[in-house]
C-alpha cells in the first residue's frame, strides 16, 4: 500500500512538470515571439512536433500526446478506480466530444472521404477526456490545486519577463506589424497568474514585502498581457465578470452586490467610448469597431465562417464528415504558404465541429460546457474556504477564455489549452464530490 501511495505521488510530480514544461515551452506551429528564434521553440519543438517531423519515424502522434496517453495509462493501472463512483460522471462529460469526432471521422470515412485527413482533422480531440480524467486524479489530492495555480503563476511571471525583454530589446518597443508578442493561448494562462497574484494580494496572512512582489508579478504580466493583444481572451474575461456573482456564496453576494453593478456600469461606460472613438483597427476596440460598422470588403473571418455554415446547410443532420475540405462557396485567400491545411482546419473549431459532426458534434460540447459551468458555479456557491472559492473563479475565467479561444481561434485542436481546460475543470469535480458528501453527513445523517 506504502509503495502504491508513492508511485501515485510521483505521478502527481510528474504530471506537475510536464504542466510546467508545456506552458513554458511554445509549439512551432504557434509561431510565438513572431520572426524571433526563441528557445522555448528550438526546444519545444521536441515535445510538440510529431515524431514523423522530429525522426522521421512514422507515429502519427507527438511526444507530447503520447506523454498525455501513457500517464493516463500508468494511473489507472496504480489507481484504479479507487472504490470512487463519482470518477463516472467525470468520464460521462469528458467523453462527449470525442464522440462526436468520431461520429465525424466514421460518418466521412463511409462516405469515401480520405482517412489521413480524417485522422489529422480529430486525432487532438481526444485529449479532452485525457486531461479532464487527469485532472481529476490530482484533485483527490485538495493541495494539488494550489499547486497548479503556482505553476501557473511562476511560469506566467518568468514568460512575460523573458517576453518584454524581446519587446524592449529585439522590437525595439515597436510591435510594428508583428500581430501579437508571444502567442494566441498564451493570454489563457497569463490570466490565471495574474489570478493567483491578485489572490494572494487579497490574503491578510500573506507578509507586506511579498505582496510587493505579487504587485510587481503583476504589473510584469499584465503589461505583457495587453501588449499581446488577443481580443478572444478580453471577450472571455468580460463574459466571466459578468457572470461572476453566479459563482459567489450567498451571503457574499449580498455585500459585493452594489459595488458589483457600479463597477460593471463604470466599465461599461469607458468600453464603449473607445470602441466609438477607436482608430487601431488591430486592437481590441478598433476590432469591435469593425465588426459593428459598415465595411467594403469581408475579413477572412468572415468568409470562412460563411463557408463552415454553408456546409451545416449542406449537411444539416449527419454532417459533412472528417476526411474532406470544407466547401469554399466563397474562395478564401491561399495562405497554403503559411498553414497547408487552412480549407480543411478552420479558425473556428466551434462551426468546424458543426459542420462536420452536425447537431451531434455542437450539442456534445454545449453539454460539456454546461456541464463544466454547472460543476464551477456550484463548487463556488459552495465553497467553505477562500480557497475552494479561488479555485472556482479561476476555473471560471479560464473556462470563459477558453470558450472564446474555441470559437476564435483553433481551440479544440490546440493541445495546451485542451491540457489546461481538463486540468483544471477536472480537479473540481473531486471537490464537488466532497461538498455533496458533507451536504449530506450534515442534513441526512
């Protein structure tokens, strides 16, 4: 028993620093820090290129899938089932995307569709039940959460430093027209450290000089928050504010309340006045702008929407199937040069899972997304300690982001954000399963 309860601490080390190495290190498909070679890509290329790309050794995976899939495969082997049932709920939700992408993939493929795309269109889906169960293991454990959150923060904090030093150094200050300074779904995880930073500013047994240090983490990470500039990210986190009371116990709520809604007018005020007044059409106002005023010509946005709902109108109950290109009912720029597979692998992975799964693929992952907030709204109300609160805020704005990054920009087939989003939504349900046990010790027994 001694040696099985060691084994399983080591793979909660272990799932730790892969946690770690992942959010530090950068895909080079991502193309984060632009033209710069950093060395979060010279070495992150080794964890996520295929083995194909790296050794030309014909697996159709990466180091970092088959990382995912063996821990997955070593803790249910130490850890079973741990006479828990509640781990069935967690598999329940988890495994509804998934099976959608596989409705997708076998509808294509019996449909003559090709069956290398079809692979390369799903073959990261799965990863959402992977990292959902995983997450679930380390929240069996209460202080792995804050572990997590750490990882996030420190990470975060040397990331951002490492990143205004390229912006002041190499760019000279000057973003030109370099779209963003890191990456896309970076922004996701400079959130939740500067959450963690901000928590730990609010906590009355945290030493004055260390929360000097918090502040300055803080304005490190926040300066190169806005200065990547991803709009996805603002508009999840101006969704999870609104929806933040939701989260909050009850008799909280009713003391935050007033000074919730005269914060929400104040900011509702100064947003709109730079979304009128906005003359950067590649920030996050001037983008606003444009999607709300007339415009002579159509974003490729907005023809590659156009062309993934055209096939929900082809296909509207079974779906046009993994395997094949979506319809170009409006010819999109060739940007082959940059990302071959740009008419099979859209953008927006929320109408991609509509088009080719159907109403099947886009009611799964509202499922699990209601699911997800059901589980985080409850774990807040709930709460019994500023910590277990935390955790629910947190997972909210990350939920809320990651929501957005679905929508916006590839978010189902990135892998960090899939590990992040299983991580911590997973190591809630643990802590949900303990609330309903201690309703129920107190009002049943």
């Amino acid at each position: 028993m001694a040696k099985a309860h060691s084994r399983l601490h080591t793979m909660e080390t272990f799932l730790l620093w892969f946690l770690g190495a992942s959010l530090c290190l950068d895909a080079p498909s991502a193309r984060a820090f632009n033209e710069y070679d950093s060395w979060t890509k010279a070495i992150g290329q080794f964890l996520f290129l295929g083995f194909k790309e790296l050794f030309n050794i014909p697996i159709p995976f990466t180091p970092f899938e088959l990382l995912s899939y063996g821990s997955l495969f070593a803790i249910l082997c130490l850890w079973g089932t741990q006479r828990a049932h509640f781990w069935k709920v967690t598999v329940g939700v988890a495994v509804l995307v998934p099976l959608a992408g596989v409705w997708a993939w076998v509808s294509g493929v019996a449909r003559g569709n090709e069956m290398a795309l079809a692979f390369t269109q799903f073959h990261f889906i799965p990863l959402i039940p992977v990292w959902l169960a995983l997450g679930y293991f380390m929240g069996l454990r209460p202080s792995n959460n804050l572990r997590i959150y750490r990882i996030f923060f420190w990470v975060m904090f040397v990331k951002c430093f490492y990143a205004l030093c390229i912006y002041t150094f190499i760019y000279n200050m000057d973003m030109g027209t370099r779209e963003y300074l890191i990456d896309h779904p970076t922004s996701i995880y400079i959130v939740c450290g500067m959450l963690y930073g901000f928590w730990q500013l609010l906590r009355a047994d945290v030493a004055l000089e260390r929360k000097f240090f918090y502040a300055f983490a803080l304005l490190i990470m926040g300066t190169a928050y806005i200065i990547n500039d991803r709009r996805a990210s603002y508009a999840g986190i101006i969704i999870a504010v609104l929806l933040v009371p939701m989260l909050l116990p009850h008799r909280l709520r009713r003391d935050v309340w007033t000074f919730y809604k005269i914060g929400i007018a104040a900011a509702a005020i100064i947003m709109g006045f730079f979304a009128i007044d906005a003359s950067n059409p590649y920030s996050f106002s001037g983008g606003l702008k444009s999607e709300l005023t007339a415009s002579d010509s159509l974003s490729y946005r907005h023809i590659e929407n156009f062309n993934l709902l055209s096939g929900v109108v082809l296909e509207p109950i079974l779906g046009i199937g993994f395997g094949k290109e979506y319809p170009q009912v409006m010819q999109l720029p060739d940007i082959s040069g940059t990302f071959s597979l740009f008419a099979a692998i859209p953008h927006n992975t929320l109408f991609f899972l509509w088009t080719y799964a159907g109403p099947i693929g886009i009611g799964c992952f509202a499922t699990l997304l209601w699911m997800s907030m059901i589980l985080i709204i409850r774990c807040g109300v709930w709460a019994r300690s500023s910590n277990q609160l935390f955790y629910a805020i947190l997972a909210h704005f990350l939920t809320a982001q990651w929501v957005m990054f679905v929508f916006f920009d590839m978010g189902l087939l990135e892998v960090r954000s899939l590990m992040v989003f299983g991580l911590v939504v997973g190591s809630l349900y643990p802590q949900y399963a303990r609330h309903i046990k201690e309703y129920y010790d107190e009002n049943l027994a």
